[in-house]
C-alpha cells in the first residue's frame, strides 16, 4: 500500500513517529519522545517538537500525559491506512 501523502503542516519525521507507535505486526508501542528518537533515525529534539502537532491533530494521544507518553489514536491508524483524506488534516484547527 502506497504512503499517504503528508499534510502541508507535516514532515517525514510524523510518518515515521506513526508508524513506530503503529509497530504493524506486532503490538502498538506506548513511548515516550525520548523513547520514540531512540527507536528512528531523528534527534530527540525533533521527535519532541513533532509529538505535540501530531496530538493537536489527533493522529496520537496520551496514554500517561503525566509522563509524557503516547499511543497512536484511531485517526492516526486511519491515515496510515489510506482511511482519513489528508485534507481533513489540513482542516483540523483546535
């Protein structure tokens, strides 16, 4: 299945962070930003600054927000899938 493409607002580091908390094929991972860099090919710093825009999205939320971990939501997996147009990421505003 083709990558859907990125919303203007996105980078590859989003697909990326995606699909590491999809883990497809195995179970979905709950990481931290710092668990997530370690785990890609992108700084700390990047992850960091990219988890925020992917949760005001809602393509990723909180499992634990006190301790700043995430999961992927169920608008996240329906992009990945092909499911969400991404011009509906392009609208969102919250």
């Amino acid at each position: 299945m083709a990558n859907p493409r990125l919303a203007q607002w996105m980078t590859p580091v989003d697909r990326d962070i995606l699909e590491l908390l999809r883990n497809e094929g195995n179970g979905e991972l709950r990481l931290t930003p710092g668990l997530i860099a370690e785990n890609l090919d992108w700084g700390d710093q990047a992850v960091r600054e990219h988890t925020p825009l992917l949760r005001k999205h809602g393509l990723v939320e909180y499992v634990d927000e006190s301790r700043g971990v995430y999961q992927i939501s169920d608008r996240g997996r329906a992009w990945l899938r092909g499911d969400l147009p991404t011009e509906e990421l392009e609208e969102r505003e919250e």
